[in-house]
C-alpha cells in the first residue's frame, strides 16, 4: 500500500488516544493539517480497518468508534451516551479455542463488548 500522510497522522491520532473517538472527531483534528475531504478520510480511515491497523467498533448507538489498540481486548459500551471504554481484564483466549474446537470454524478473532450504563448515566437515572 502507498504511503498516505493522512493515514499517518489517523494512526498516530488514534495512538495518542484512550476514549475511542468517532470518525468525526478523527476528521476534526485532522482536517487542520490537510485540505482533505470528509470522504477523503473516511476512505483512509476503511483502508486502515481493513489492513489491521485499527479497529472499528460498532456501538448500535449513535456513529462508529475507532481504537489504536489492536490487541485483543474487551470494550465496554454505555447505552446512555455511547461512550466506549476499554476494560482492563486479561483477555480469554481459551473462549476462541473452545469454539474453534467445538465447531468446525476458522476462527481469526474475537470482540467482546459489554453494555450497560457509564457512571456519569446511571447517576442521571439515580
């Protein structure tokens, strides 16, 4: 793959963050050094998906999150906010070899999130 500047500054963007910022805010730090186009990012950041050089994390609220750290992990995601956390736990590898040898499954990876409520939401319930 041709080297792309944008695609550098998506992964180092993304490698100095802990919170898992949606496309969006990826586009509002980046567009300050480029003149690039919304599509024009989205396009790097599908690309850097697909290679493996990060993640895309699906919540079923609100956009996309986007996470530097690819190493196997577990996500929490607040059904409140949207807000994607990660959980410091080791990870079970055991469980991807209980199903690859329980079924007949080529099993590559593994994503595991929680959903629940963040602190700041569930006090708001309180």
């Amino acid at each position: 793959i041709k080297y792309s500047r944008q695609r550098e500054s998506i992964v180092n963007f993304l490698a100095s963050r802990t919170d898992h910022p949606t496309a969006e805010t990826i586009y509002q730090n980046i567009k300050k050094n480029f003149q690039t186009s919304v599509l024009e990012l989205f396009t790097e950041t599908f690309l850097l998906e697909e290679i493996g050089e990060i993640i895309k994390i699906s919540t079923g609220v609100g956009p996309d999150h986007y996470d530097y750290n690819t190493a196997p992990h577990y996500h929490f995601i607040c059904r409140g906010c949207g807000r994607v956390m990660d959980i410091d736990l080791d990870f079970a590898d055991e469980l991807m070899t209980q199903v690859q040898e329980s079924t007949d499954l080529a099993i590559e990876s593994c994503s595991v999130s929680f959903t629940g409520l963040c602190p700041d939401c569930k006090n708001e319930l309180s």
